[in-house]
C-alpha cells in the first residue's frame, strides 16, 4: 500500500485544482464526491492535464459505512476536506441542508479519521468566519462572527476542529480561510460551473461577456471605497490549489498544530475594476448596471499574508489579468 491523500470534494472547483497540484507534487490521490456539485467527467480533464487518473470513489461524507471502509482499505496518509455546500442565499433558505452537510457531515469523517488513526486534515474553511471586517488587511487573529448559515457553519466547524485538536495529542489540522478565489486552470480543461444564476461576480461576469446574461447588476456604488463599489481580495484558484499542498507539506513536516491561516492575495479590486480586466481578457463589452447594496455584503475585504509566507512559505502570485484571462479560456470552453 501507499501513502494516500483523500480529497473529499475532489471533483469540485477548488478541488479538482488541488488534485493537479497534488499529483505535481508526487502525492497519490484518492477523491471522494457525492457529485451534488460537479461531473465526473472533470477525472478526464485531470487525466488529460496530469497524466495521471486520480481514483475515484462516489459517495457522500456523512456515509460512516463508506469512510470507515475507505480507511481499511487505503492506507490514508491525510485528508483534504472540501465537501459541503456554498450558496449563502441558500443556507437561508435551506439551514438544516447546510448544518447536515457541513457540520454533521465533517463531524462523521473525522469520526471515521479518529477511528482510522489518521490525524492531519486540512479544511476549506472562508474569510466569512471575520464577518464586517474591523481592520484590514485581516489578521488571522481578527474577531471571528458569522452572518448567515453558511458562514455559521465554517465557524462552528472551526471551533470543533479546536476542540478535537485540544482534546487529543497528534491531530495536525489547518484552518484554511480563503479569500475569493476565481479563475480557472490555463489549460482550460477545469474550472468553476455554477449551476443555475451565479451568485459570485466572477462567474456572472463571464457569462455577461460570453453573452448568456444581458449585463451585469453592480451591487451598490455607495461603500466607502475608491469608486464606491465593494472591494475583495480575488484570488487565482491554482495559486489557492498550491496553498493546500503548502499547507499540508507544512503540518506533515512540523510538530503537531491548529494552524489557521489566510490564504489570499493581500490586495483588493473593486467590482468596477473586475469587470474592466475582464472586458480586456474577453475583448468584449461588459454591459453593466448600479443595483441596490446585496443585504449581508461588506465593503471592503482582503487579507493580512505574512502568517502563509512565514509558516507557508507560500505566497499567491498570479494577478487579476491571469485570472480573468484563464476564466475567459475555460468560459469560451463552455459555451
Ligand atoms: P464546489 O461545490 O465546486 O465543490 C464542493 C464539492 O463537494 C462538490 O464537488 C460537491 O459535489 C461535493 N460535496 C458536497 N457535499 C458533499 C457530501 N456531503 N459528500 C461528498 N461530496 C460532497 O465548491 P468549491 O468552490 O470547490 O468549494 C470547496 C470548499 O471550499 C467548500 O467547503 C466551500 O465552502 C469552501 N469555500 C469556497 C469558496 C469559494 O468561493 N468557492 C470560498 C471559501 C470557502
Ligand atoms: C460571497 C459570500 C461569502 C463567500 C464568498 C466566496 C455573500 C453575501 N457572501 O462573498 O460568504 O465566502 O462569496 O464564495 O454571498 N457583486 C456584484 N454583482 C454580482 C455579484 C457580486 O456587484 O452579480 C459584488 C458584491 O457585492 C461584492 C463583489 O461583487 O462586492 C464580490 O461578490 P461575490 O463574488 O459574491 O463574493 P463575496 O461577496 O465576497
């Protein structure tokens, strides 16, 4: 047997990218997803970019039978944990999907971890859990507040990672806060496939370029910002791919730790200025409209990095013109 990484969520946006670098790195890979959010047919797409087919098991994480059969079976080294749901509005309208999926199903596979013996894990939690930011960029040692259910979950999934971690020597967790990640892989063969209107801004504008939608609504021109509109700290999915093999090299090598840690750029763009580099990636007029502020929105948000470049020694450097240039090559692929 050999020393594997169980991917759950595998499939999906962020990780299938974390695959491709996980494979570059030398790690073999196991992925498992439900495929509520992704297609199966993305293993072709890691196939043909890595020459390598990650294996796959289709399945749910709150599936204890499953996991504790995955852990006989695999000789699982860690676990990079990504499955859940991710649609704020949703979680509003759907809490008890969102607690059951999120919470109850990251409780069932650490269980399963815990029984296996398998101690470091990896988790896609979000720059939600700093709610209205007090001072920016954020420090990881910023107030933590959550304003709807998806956000409460990453929060409660945090603190019980904590809990695990204080409760029981040798576990290795990394907290992953993510910014706003966007973009795609160059090759153009994966990237983010939103079901349905897209709720991001990214995926949205893409498809205003690529003329699916009519134009964009600009979410409020009030905010205390440059132009007015809301300021985030956009993130290319590949540079947050080699975050997590980074993060996870760190905890193997390094004595047992709780490590949360901001994974973003560390500067912010407007909505204005994400729709102008991507009207220059495209080549395409970008129509667009000021709508009303988006309730629950912020202003301004982006990321203090010294924590990742100190413990890391990783830093996010591909710019906001290679992330809307790869989102038009996989968008273009699309349509
Ligand atoms: P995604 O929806 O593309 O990927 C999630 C994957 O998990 C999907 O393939 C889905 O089929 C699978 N899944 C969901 N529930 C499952 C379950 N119960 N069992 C097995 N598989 C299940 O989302 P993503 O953008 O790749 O996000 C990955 C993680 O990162 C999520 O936990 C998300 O909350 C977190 N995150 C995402 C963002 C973002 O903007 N994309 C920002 C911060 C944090
Ligand atoms: C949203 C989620 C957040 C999640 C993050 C990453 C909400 C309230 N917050 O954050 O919990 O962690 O995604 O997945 O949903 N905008 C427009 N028009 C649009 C879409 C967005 O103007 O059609 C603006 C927003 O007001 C914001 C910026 O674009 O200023 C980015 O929005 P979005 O991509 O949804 O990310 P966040 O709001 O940062």
């Amino acid at each position: 047997m050999t020393c594997k990484i169980l991917v759950t969520g595998g499939t999906g946006f962020i990780g299938s990218h974390t695959c491709l670098e996980l494979i570059a790195d030398g790690y073999q890979v196991l992925v498992l997803d439900n495929l509520s959010n992704s297609q199966e047919s993305v293993l072709d797409a890691l196939e043909q970019i890595s020459g390598t087919r990650p294996e796959f098991i289709r399945g749910d994480i709150r599936d204890r039978i499953l996991l504790d059969r995955i852990f006989q079976e695999h000789d699982i080294a860690a676990v990079i944990h990504f499955a859940g749901l991710k649609a704020v509005g949703q979680s509003v309208s759907q809490p008890l999907n969102y607690y059951d999926n999120n919470i109850a199903g990251t409780v069932i596979l650490m269980q399963a971890m815990q029984q296996a013996g398998v101690r470091s894990l990896v988790f896609s939690s979000s720059a939600t859990v700093y709610g209205d930011p007090q001072q920016l960029p954020i420090p990881e040692d910023h107030p933590l507040s959550a304003t709807n259910p998806y956000g409460h979950t990453k929060l409660v999934l945090e603190e019980i990672m904590g809990n695990v971690y204080r409760s029981e020597p040798g576990w290795r967790i990394g907290l992953l806060r993510y910014f706003n990640p966007v973009g795609a892989h160059p090759s153009g063969l994966i990237g983010e496939a939103p079901q349905g209107v897209p709720n991001n801004l990214m995926p949205y504008v893409a498809q205003v370029a690529s003329g699916q939608r009519a134009q964009v609504q600009v979410f409020g021109q009030d905010y205390d910002t440059p132009d007015g509109t809301g300021v985030r700290d956009y993130i290319h999915v590949v540079d947050l791919a080699q975050g997590h093999v980074a993060a996870l090299r760190y905890l193997q090598e390094n004595e047992p730790e709780l490590l949360a840690v901001n994974l973003g750029t560390g500067r912010g763009y407007s909505v204005l200025e994400m729709i102008q580099a991507f009207a220059r990636s495209s080549g395409r007029d970008i129509p667009y409209t000021i709508a009303p502020r988006r309730p629950g929105d912020i202003a301004s948000c982006w990321a203090d990095t010294r924590l990742a470049r100190e413990k890391l020694n990783w830093t996010a450097d591909k710019d906001i013109q290679e992330m809307c240039d790869d989102a038009w090559r996989w968008q273009s692929s699309q349509s």
